[in-house]
C-alpha cells in the first residue's frame, strides 16, 4: 500500500492506526484528494491491531452516543466498498449489572441512548440468559441490551478503512518516521520526515500513544499517555460467530467471541503507565509483559460469570499499551497553540468504535473551518499546560483507567494528581469545612460540611450526603447573604488603543460604553452558535476586563487571541492568577458591604450592571454588581495578596448572617433562575436565539459582529428549536442533565443540565424542544410533557420563562 513521498499536500495525516485511516477516508470522501497519511512503520501496527474491536454505542452524553453509533454504517459497508475482509458483524450487546446502584447507572444509559436515537432496552436476569446463554445469571439485577451493537477485526477493518481512502485518492506512506513540524506565522507550514519535507496546509496528529510526542515536535501539548491493557483468549466450547458481546463491569471484564474462541479482557483498579518516558524505537504490533496478578483477577471473574471457564486456561495472552486521557473522554480538533494542527488521539479503549464518527467529524471541521456539532466534551482546548506533564499524567493515568469500569457516579470527583491550582483563601475555607471539587485543576468549595461531619463525597445516584448542607447554602443565598470563592473564573485583559475595536467585532452585544460598564455577551462563531459566554468589563478607554468560567478558560483566550490580526494595536492577557474573586449574594449583599467599604453601593450609584473601585479593608477591589446566582450581589475582584485580608474582613462584618456557600449550591440556584452554563446548555452549535439570550445581542451596533448574518437570517425563520426551562411535578427525582424530553409522548428534546431547586422542592433543569413547526410560547403551551428519569417517563412543567423569579425583579434590588 505504500507510495513514493511527495513534497506537497494539502493535509498530512501522521499515524496510520484507526483514527488516521477513518479520517483519510472522511477527507477523501469529502473529495479532498492531496491527503497524505503517513505511517512510521504499517497500517494498524501501533494500538489498533491489538484491540479488542468492540464495536458499542453507548457513551456518556448524546453527542459522545451519536458520534459513537456512527461506526456501525461504515464498517458494515466497508468490506463490500473494498472486497478486503473485515470481520465486522451486528451481534449485540449486553451490559449486566450486579447491584442496585449499577443498574440504576444502566437505566439512566438506556434513557441517554434513546435521547441520541439509539436502540436499547432493559431487561431481567432470564432474559439476559436466553441472550447469553453461557451466562450465569442468579446474582444479577438486571442488564441492558443493545440491538445493534457489533464487534469487528480492528487490523482487517484499518487497513480496509486505508484501502478505501486510497481508492478515493488519498496516498499512503507506510515505513516513514516523522521528525518535525514546520510553522510559518503561527500556522503549519509543513511535516519534516526522514525522506524530506512535505509542504502542506493543515497537518492532523492521529499517532495514537505517540501522539504527545507528535505535538512536542509541534509546540502542541496533548495530554495523553500509554497504559497497559490486556485480554486473554479462551478455548470454550459452545462459542460461535453471533455471541453477542458482553460487559460486567462490576467483575471489571467484557466477552466477545474471536476466531472461535471466547476473547476476555478486563480493566481494573491496578493499571501500569508505559512509555511516558520515550516509546522504544521501532516499536511495532508488540506486547509487553502480562501482569499476571491483574489477570488471575479477571480470570476468576470470568469464572464466576461464565462457570464454564472453570477448567479453561488462557490458549493466548494479549497485552499491549492503549492511550488514555486524564478525563477518559478522547482529544479532537485544532490546537490552540499553532493553527491548522489538528488532533484525533486518546480514544481511552473506545477508538474502533468512537474513531469513525470521531474523524467523520474532524474532517467536516477542517474542511468547513468549524465543527459540524458540539465537541466541547473532546475539544483538546479544554486541557491546560500542567495536564501534560509525566507526573500529572502518569498518576491520573492510573485512575483514568482504573474508573472505566467503576460506578460513573453522578458528581465524581477524581483522587489523584491533586491538588495543582489553590485560592489564596484554599486554608481559610478549608477550615470552615469545605468539600473541593477540581475545575481545569482548581480546587473548589462544592460544598461545606457542618461541624462533625466529615468533609467527602459519599457517592451514589439518589441524594448525597451533601444534599442538606448544599440546600442550606442555597437557602441561605435566597434569603440572607452567602459568600463563593469565584477565583476559579478565567479573568483576561485586552488593552490597546484597538482594544474596543476588536471586542465590538467579536462580541455581540455592545460593549463600547462608558468605563465602569458591565456587558454580559456572546461571543459567536460565522454560523451564529456562541463559542464563548462571558462578561466584559470596561476599565478604561483602551483597557477591558474579560470574565469567563475556568474550563473555558484556554479556549476562550484561544478565541480572543486568534482572532487579533497581526499589527492590530490591541493584547489579550491571562491575569486569571493575579486576581482572587469573592461572590457576595443575596439579599443582604448590600448591607453586608455596606458594613465593610465607605462607597456608596446604593442602586443610583452601584447599579446592576456596573463596576466600582473600592476598599474592602485595607484591599483595593474591582466591585461589579453581576449574579450567576439570581440574586442581589456582587463579585469582588481582589488582587491576591490582599485575598486573606479581604476575606477576613467580610466574615468579620458578616456575623451570623454570612454563610459560605459552594458550587453545588450555585448550581442549583442558577438552574432555578435559569441561567446558562456554556459548554453544557449553550455551545457553538447554539445561537442566542436558541438559546433565549437575544436581549443580549445588539444587532444594530455600528461594528458589524461575527455571527450577524447568520442570526439575522435565522431571526427571519420560524425558530425550530428553543431553550426551556423545566420542573418535574414529582418532588423525589433526580435531574444530571441527558435525560429524553417527550411533547404529546414523541421524543422532542433532551435535558442539558438539571439540578435540584430547594426554593422549589423539586428538581429544575434546563434542555432544548425542537420541533418543525416552530417552537413559539403557544407551541409550548398546547403540550404535554414528561422527562425520562432513568428510563421512566415523569411529568414535568415546560415554558420559555425561569421559574424563579421570572421577571428578574430581585437582581435589581
């Protein structure tokens, strides 16, 4: 399959594993026909060969679930397109549960694959027999099946997938290392290899666990790093083509049958690193040693799940190193440090089944200049620097893998490679009894134990132990005053005389006010869907304050920063550390303040909306009255030196009325009022007018910005798909967010985020209604609706309006 390296190409592909393939066969099909991939030694030689080649569907939220079922249709024509075998069959897939809890984990997968138009049904213990009859059953609470899962030969299906995109006119360079990346103005220029240099426009990473090395050579960071994985092959009699795959994550292990025997793999607790200090050189189709003690686990496992394997032993042992991300969720699209460098790598075990719908997208993006949907959960700028270092990688590495098959507890927080980002104030919260959670490597106050209680999470799907103290917090909030630790927010300067200029061309609301002016605005993308949500501050003339949220934080200073033309008098710089930021809410904000500054934060003078300097103690501080929370109340931007002092005086004037309050309880409080969280209600495949935020949008502004087209031609359409806020009229269940909507009993929309409303006794969220005939109030109005709660069907109040304070009477107190 090789060919002779040619010196220009419009795309160079590096790694010819799964994801490379899929993607020169995507960009091909797309008819891009100088697409170059390249493969340091043969087609599927790195991680894919010795994949297990499960072909699933189910992921964590519907887009990860769509992109995932996307395989399916490719494989199954791939062999009759290419006439090479691939061993890709539909035989199904089962996932059984041992306990009550893990069930409750499946019910809710089910409702999340239903909501993406995946096929997927629970079912009992004897029902599971009859589908995997080699099974025992009797220690079972039930399974979920999938109809349309398959498995496949993941080398055959590679080389298949390279076979088609070179018919299609792609060229395959097998036998040739890659040394460099050549960049020229902040963009890639072209791909160094031992047989020359090939210039080119666009240079996409797909080397697998070679892919940190890959960006190295680019400038690039991607935070990934190999692990060893292992399965065993096991002579049984009674196995054949069509059994169906099988997981039990509860024993850590799946099935599925290969060449006539029964393929057993397993991932646990004990997984070792590999290679985060050079990958050997020539390193290819190769295995490492078996960690037999990891493996005799999983075999009596299996035992105990198939008790025929009792007196089996393992004919052939597999291991060999995958790649694994620090959050499980693989890497995909540009990076943020060098244009036109993209990534597809990381896949976490997933990648014959999550590569193809994977690359189907990345493709459309590089051709389009922007992705066809919202890949926030993949996005590599959702990383930072740190997450890329050997230690932070080689310790979460461990977890990363060992939670594959572990409760996917709602609110996880994760053990290892902690803490790496503190607050000034992390001591003095710690000692009030704050439970941190981590944001983009921030430690947070998610919550606050009550004297004698200790401060940790005690997972599970139904009311955590936090949920009383977080629902104090909230209450205090709505009726009091509660004090947040904010300083996780991603803060940004852009100044220059250009500075106005540029945020008036990138924000779509108007930000050309007087200085002591704060805009809440979208930033959009040419389609008109909000890459970034954000305030922005005026401070001078020339100098503007740029707020976001912290995982947000590299990605929206990568928006800013790439689109500030070389020569334009204007910078954007991170002061994200420089300043720590207290939220003082509720109704008693003004007075608490009050008792602590001599300005003048009456509403004529500190209105909503506005910034003042002031003194708070001895601390100079940027007061801007803005909520996330619907209340009353200010964020206080605190240089950090003066942090401690600050915080000290405001407990000091708080008194017994000041409560401390963390994110779950801002969680809640937001979901009430309403109020969007980018990345999970609001995307870049959603515009303000999706998304209820028009009044946020200044369409008659002098500087024409970004998106306006776009909205203005969909202001002219009937709007097909709205944001709504939700109530279930039973008070007892829970919202997580991915849960089916149904107008009139047909599917309609899903769940985004969901949260539990203590001012309101019952769980609110936020999702989207789509429907062709135009979602208007009386569209809403006219309906009946349920939202699936882990796979049960439950009433539930629907409207355009929050529920809380629909007006918006009490910010403006």
């Amino acid at each position: 399959m090789s060919a002779a390296v040619p010196r220009h190409a419009r795309v160079v592909i590096v790694g010819g594993g799964i994801a490379g393939c899929s993607l020169a066969y995507h960009l091909a099909e797309l008819g891009w026909r100088d697409v170059v991939l390249l493969e340091r030694h043969s087609i599927s030689s790195g991680t894919t060969w010795h994949a297990a080649g499960l072909v699933s569907q189910l992921r964590a939220t519907q887009t990860l679930t769509k992109l995932a079922a996307a395989a399916r249709p490719l494989y199954a024509r791939l062999e009759a397109e290419t006439g090479r075998p691939t061993g890709f069959r539909v035989t199904g897939g089962l996932t059984v549960a041992r306990t009550r809890e893990r069930m409750e984990e499946l019910k809710r997968g089910v409702s999340t694959a239903r909501a993406a138009g995946v096929q997927a049904e629970l079912i009992g213990p004897r029902e599971a027999r009859g589908l995997w009859p080699l099974m025992r059953t009797d220690d079972l609470v039930g399974a979920a099946y999938f109809p349309g899962d398959g498995v496949t030969h993941p080398g055959d299906t590679a080389v298949a997938l390279g076979e088609a995109a070179r018919r299609r006119g792609a060229i395959i360079c097998e036998g040739i290392t890659v040394t460099g990346i050549a960049a020229r103005r902040g963009a890639v220029a072209g791909v160094a290899t031992d047989r020359g240099t090939i210039v080119c426009e666009v240079a996409v990473n797909c080397a697998g666990m070679w892919a940190r090395e890959i960006g190295r050579l680019a400038g690039v960071n991607v935070p990934l790093c190999a692990a060893e994985h292992s399965y065993l092959l096991l002579p049984l009699a009674g196995v054949s083509a069509d059994l169906r795959a099988l997981r039990d994550p509860d024993g850590l292990i799946y099935f599925r049958e290969r060449d006539g025997r029964l393929l057993m793999g397993g991932f646990g607790p004990a997984s070792r690193p590999w290679g985060l200090d050079g990958i050997p050189h020539g390193f290819a189709f190769g295995r490492l040693d078996t960690d037999w003690e990891q493996c005799r686990l999983f075999l009596d496992n299996a035992r105990a799940r198939v008790p025929a394997l009792e007196a089996v032993e393992p004919s052939e042992t597999f291991t060999g190193p995958e790649s694994f991300t620090p959050d499980t969720r693989f890497i995909l699209g540009e990076a943020p440090e060098l244009r036109n460098f993209f990534v597809a790598a990381g896949f976490n075990s997933t990648g014959i089944a999550s590569a193809p719908g994977a690359t189907h997208a990345l493709a459309q993006w590089i051709a389009d200049g922007s992705p066809p949907l919202d890949l926030w959960d993949v996005d590599i700028r959702r990383f930072s620097r740190f997450q890329g270092t050997p230690r932070y990688l080689r310790e979460r590495t461990v977890e990363s893998l060992g939670v594959l098959y572990a409760m996917h507890w709602p609110f996880r927080q994760p053990d290892t490679a902690r803490p790496v980002r503190r607050s000034p104030l992390h001591e003095r919260l710690a000692a009030r009894g704050a439970c941190f959670g981590v944001a983009a490597g921030w430690e947070r106050p998610n919550w606050y134990a009550p004297d004698g209680v200790d401060p940790a999470y005690a997972y599970s799907f139904g009311r955590q132990n936090w949920f009383p103290y977080a629902a104090d917090e909230h209450r205090a909030v709505r009726n009091s005053v509660g004090l947040f630790d904010q300083s996780s927010f991603a803060k940004f300067l852009v100044q220059g005389s250009a500075a106005e200029a540029v945020l008036q061309r990138l924000c779509a609301n108007d930000v050309a006010g007087p200085a002591g002016r704060v805009v809440y605005t979208s930033m959009l993308n040419e389609r008109g869907g909000i890459e970034c949500d954000l305030t922005v501050t005026r401070l001078a003339d020339d100098r503007y304050l740029v707020v976001t949220g912290a995982a947000a934080g590299a990605h929206d200073h990568h928006w800013i920063a790439s689109h500030i033309s070389a020569g334009t008098p204007a910078v954007v710089t991170d002061v994200t550390s420089a300043f720590a930021v207290l939220g003082v809410m509720g109704p008693g904000a003004r007075a608490l303040l009050a008792r602590c500054t001599d300005a003048d934060l009456s509403d004529a003078a500190a209105p909503f909306g506005s910034c003042r300097e002031l003194t708070i103690g001895y601390a100079p501080v940027w007061a801007l009255r803005i909520t996330y929370v619907g209340e009353l109340g200010w964020e206080l931007y605190v240089p950090a030196e003066y942090a401690v002092g600050a915080y000290d005086t405001l407990l000091d004037r708080g008194g017994a009325a000041l409560r401390h309050a963390g994110y779950h309880a801002m969680d809640s409080l937001r979901c009430e009022k309403g109020y969007r969280a980018w990345g999970v209600d609001i995307t870049g495949r959603d515009t303000p007018l999706d998304a209820g935020l028009g009044f946020a949008v200044a369409f008659d502004k002098a500087t024409p910005f970004i998106g306006r087209d776009a909205l203005l031609a969909q202001r002219a359409r009937p709007r097909t798909r709205r944001i709504v806020s939700l109530t279930l009229d039973d008070p007892a269940p829970l919202l997580f967010g991915e849960e089916p909507i149904y107008r009139n009993g047909v599917l309609a929309g899903r769940v985004t985020s969901g949260a539990y409303g203590h001012t309101l006794g019952r769980s609110v969220g936020l999702g989207y209604v789509e429907s062709e005939e135009g979602v208007t109030g009386a569209f809403l109005a006219s309906g009946t609706y349920e939202v699936e709660v882990a796979t049960e069907r439950m009433p539930a109040t629907v409207g355009l309006r929050p529920p809380y304070d629909p007006a918006g009477v009490r910010v403006r107190a």
